[in-house]
C-alpha cells in the first residue's frame, strides 16, 4: 500500500555514470544543485569481471571502487552540509569496504555521527549453481560453466536500499544493484510509493535510467559536429530530476555548465540499450516508455510525464563471470604516401611468422586503425587512402604463454618488418585475462539482501 508522500518534490542529481566518469561534475551538483540526493552509478558488468580479475591477482584490492575516495573527498563537504544523502553502487564486490572507508573519511573532515549503510548479497558465487538452470545465451545448463566460473552477482533491487534510508543512513553503498534501482529507491522512501506499485516504481524506474548516465542526457554522446551541435562539450553538466510524487519528473542541470537537454538528448538517453520500449525489465518493475509525454519547460528543462510500468517478474538475472583465456594484443604505425600498401604487407608477414611460431589461438585479428578497425569486412573496398594508420594485432588464446607471443612477433617488426615501420616501445603489458559474463535467472525469493550499519 502507498503512503501519503512526504514531500511535494524531490531533486535527484546523478554523480556519475561509469567508473571511470569524471568527478568535476558531481561536485558540482553537490555544491550547486539543491540537491536532496546525489547517486553514482559506477558498475558496469565489465567493472564487477574487472575488479574480480584483480581480486583473484592483488589480494590487497579493497573490492570496490578504485575512485571512491577522490569522488567523496569532492562531495561530502558539500552533501552533509544541507543534508543531501548520497546512494551509489561503488561498493562493487565489497560495499562494507566502501562504507567503511567513508566512516573514515567522514571522521577525518570532522563530520561524527553519520549513518553509512552497506548493502550486501548480491555475491551469490556459492549458490549460483544450485540457484540456476540454464545459460540464457546458449541455453546449456549453468553446471557447465563449474570449471571456469570466477563469480556470480545477481541484480538486487530498490527495496534494501530504501529499508535503509528508512532506517536512517545518510550514505548507502551496495553491489550489484541494477541501474535504475539507485535512483528509485530515494523516490519509493519519501513518496511511500509501495513496492508493487509498478505505475508509480515503472515511473520512478524510467527516471532513473534518464539519470544513469550521466552527461548522455545532457549532450554527451550526443554531439555530432554540425548535425547536433551542443555548447560547451568540454564541460558538461550532469543532470538533475525534480521528481513529484506522481511519478512526472523535470530534468534540468546546474546553470552555466555545457551541454544541453532537450527534446532530442532526452529521447536518445530514453531509449539508449533498451530492447522494447514497452517491457525494459528491471528487478522493480517492468518499465513501459511508450506513453511517455515530453514537453520542453525552457532551455535545458525538459518535463517528462505519462512513464508507467508493469508487474515485475518472479526472477532476478545473474551474471556469471567465467575465465575464458587471455588475449595478447600491441600495435605499430604507418604515415606517409603508401601507409596502407607496407600495412598489408606487415599484415602478411605476421601471419606467416604466427605460423612459424605455432601460435595456438582461438581467433586471431589484424585490423588497421584508420581503414577497416570498427567495421571490419563491412568496409568499402574504396575507402580513401589514409595518410596514417595503426596495425593492431590481437589474439585470443587458451593460456599466457600463447598470447605473450603476439608481442613478442610485434617487437620483431621493429628491425625485421616494413620500411617505416613505427613501433612503441613496450612498457605496458601487453597480456590481458579474459572475464567472460553469462546470463541466468534466479528465484527472486532465495536472494536475501542484508544491511550493515556503520556511524562515523
């Protein structure tokens, strides 16, 4: 059942988008946005393989994320001097962690005091198997993936995180939680929207997946030179939603930033990754963008209305992370009039020296940056003769030692390749492992999300 909500509005502003996102406009939003909540969202599913990958070599990783100190030494200062709670998924593999290293933070700036949540159990490596049946992109059995399997997250929801801003955390850290959930969670606590309200959460759910990423509603990844112009690219805003209890939202962003929002960003960021505009499902609610009403307020105001949703579904959806092998890859350059013409002939001569090497590798490519890298045998055969490219050499392999041989045939083309060849001397490593992510659904009822308080 719905309660009466507590507040006529609520502003909800994004702090970032991915891991890697920059910091500059969260504390800006922090600092200028009126904010009564600031969310990051940080965790893509190439993150949780990342950060377990590094887990499983650098047993001092802290499990979450690698950025979490510079972002709430930017934001605290600001949020806990009007009160703007702080909800974000940075815990990645170790939201304990997380919050345990903002209690220290806080206590560093002086702020005593200060509720931090953990939410857990969205690790279910242990179970997963027991858990699951099928392997939803090939349809094996889960069971086949025992000996490769690295770790399983499945996608938690809203409902932890509102149980702790009910029980009064100002900051709240989980692990995998799906995107929107973050951002709807502030929506359901303080307009005591109930859990199975999917109109009002599909509405919510909607509103979040505008925020979740970041710049991309306000012009980033939007802006194509002379098609879709936008101001100021190099400083784009992160938007805010001022959302009402029934479920209608106004997107804007801090005055004076890049950027735009308009009818045409909102559009684009609405239907981003979203399969069927009529059934994006999330582990809230099934949310239905197709009676969606956008109405332009003003410059950078978009409203948005009409967002609704449908039952949410009796399962959950795991990601599985398995080992898959390793890929070697490096690089070499050509310029000048005939670039192309010795980038073949570079190309012929490591195929056949992986021939005489005996490189055992599942796939191997070489593309030329510049020519056929993105759309690979899609390419007209009369694209323009470049004036400069890169080779790129890539292959996928079973063990290290195989893919440490790309490199090692790269190098040789410094003094046994083409005239003019350009090499890079190879201080990085050139040996990447391979986290594979599979699919599968699980029991909505057997995940039990649990909840750590600390104070600071």
């Amino acid at each position: 059942m719905n309660r009466p909500a507590r507040k006529e509005a609520i502003r909800i502003g994004a702090g970032s988008a991915w891991w890697g996102d920059r910091i500059e406009p969260a504390a800006l939003n922090a600092e200028k946005g009126d904010l009564d909540y600031l969310c990051f969202e940080t965790m893509a599913e190439a993150t949780v393989s990342a950060a377990q990958v590094r887990a499983r070599r650098d047993p001092l990783f802290a499990g979450y994320d690698t950025y979490l100190e510079d972002r709430m030494r930017a934001v605290l200062p600001h949020c806990i001097a009007r009160g703007t709670r702080i909800v974000s998924n940075q815990g990645w593999i170790n939201p304990e962690g997380a919050a345990k290293r903002t209690v220290e933070l806080l206590a560093e700036m002086g702020h005593h005091g200060v509720k931090v949540a953990a939410v857990t159990g969205s690790l279910i490596t242990e179970r997963v198997l027991e858990l699951t049946d099928n392997i939803l992109e090939n349809g094996l059995p889960t069971s086949s993936l025992a000996s490769s399997m690295v770790s399983a997250e499945v996608y938690m929801g809203a409902e932890p995180i509102v149980q702790a801003l009910r029980e009064g955390a100002q900051i709240v850290f989980t692990g995998r939680v799906a995107d929107p959930s973050i951002f709807v969670a502030p929506m359901m606590y303080e307009f005591g929207w109930d859990a199975l309200d999917h109109e009002k959460v599909g509405a919510g759910s909607a509103i979040g997946h505008l925020l979740e990423c970041g710049a991309q509603v306000t012009g980033g990844y939007f802006a194509d030179p002379g098609f879709k112009d936008v101001p100021e690219p190099w400083n784009f805003g992160f938007p805010i939603a001022q959302v009402s209890p029934d479920g209608s939202a106004v997107l804007s962003k801090v005055e004076g930033t890049g950027g735009a929002i308009t009818l045409q960003t909102v559009k684009e960021q609405m239907l981003y990754e979203v399969h069927d505009p009529a059934n994006y499902i999330t582990p809230d609610v099934v949310v239905d963008f197709t009676q969606a009403k956008l109405e332009q307020m003003g410059q950078d105001q978009v409203k948005i209305s009409g967002l609704t949703g449908k039952p949410r579904t009796p399962t959950l959806k795991v990601s599985i992370g398995c080992v898959e092998g390793f890929i070697g890859e490096d690089m070499f350059f050509y310029a000048g009039p005939g670039a192309l013409r010795r980038a073949k002939l570079a190309k012929q001569i490591l195929q056949e020296r992986f021939k005489i090497v005996n490189l055992q590798a599942e796939e191997i490519r070489i593309d030329f940056l510049g020519v056929n890298a993105i759309h690979g045998e899609a390419t007209p055969e009369d694209v323009p003769e470049p004036y400069e490219l890169a080779v790129r050499v890539a292959a996928r392999t079973a063990s290290r030692a195989e893919a440490l041989k790309v490199g090692r045939e790269v190098d040789g083309m410094a003094v046994s390749g083409v005239s003019h060849t350009g090499k890079r001397v190879p201080h990085q490593d050139r040996v990447r492992e391979i986290i594979g992510v599979w699919s599968s659904l699980v029991p909505r009822e057997q995940i039990e999300p649990a909840i750590i308080y600390l104070e600071s």
